[in-house]
C-alpha cells in the first residue's frame, strides 16, 4: 500500500485480506471471477453483477475472458468508493 489514507488502497487491501481468508483465487492481474466478485461485494448471488450489467446499472470495470468476467480488485475497491481509476 502506497498511500494509507486512500480510502481506495485500503478497500483494496481488504478485499484482498478477505480473498485469502475465503481462500479465493486471482489472476496474475490481481483479477477475481464474477461469482467471487460478487461475494466480496456481498451481493446476495452470483448473478448479481449480471442483472447490474442487463439492467445498465452502475458497476466495476470487468474484462471477459472465454466468456467469463473477471474484475480486478482495485476496480472493486475503487466502485465501493464511488470512483474509478485509470
């Protein structure tokens, strides 16, 4: 962590810390699947992000891989704190 005051570092590191403690894998990006994308933000299910994405809601940056969304942790902190980064 570079700069501890900033709120999206520290969401960062604990959705990392929560990643490890639920024994969720990343990618090589720091990125997590869309179901455990989803239990990291406490969404209810799985689909959660899904429906957000169908019913144009706002949501975290994902890419897609092989027809699967991956979000990176940093984007999911940076949705929880009401801003993205670049």
């Amino acid at each position: 962590m570079t700069n501890p005051d900033d709120p999206v570092e520290r969401t960062t590191a604990m959705i990392r810390a929560w990643c490890v403690e639920h024994h969720v894998r990343t990618a090589a990006d720091d990125a997590v699947c869309e179901r455990d994308a989803a239990r990291a933000l406490r969404y209810a299910d799985g689909s959660a992000l899904r429906r957000h994405l169908m019913e144009g809601k706002p949501m975290p940056r994902y890419r897609t891989l092989n027809g699967r969304r991956w979000y990176r942790i940093e984007d999911l902190a940076a949705f929880l704190e009401g801003g993205f980064r670049d």
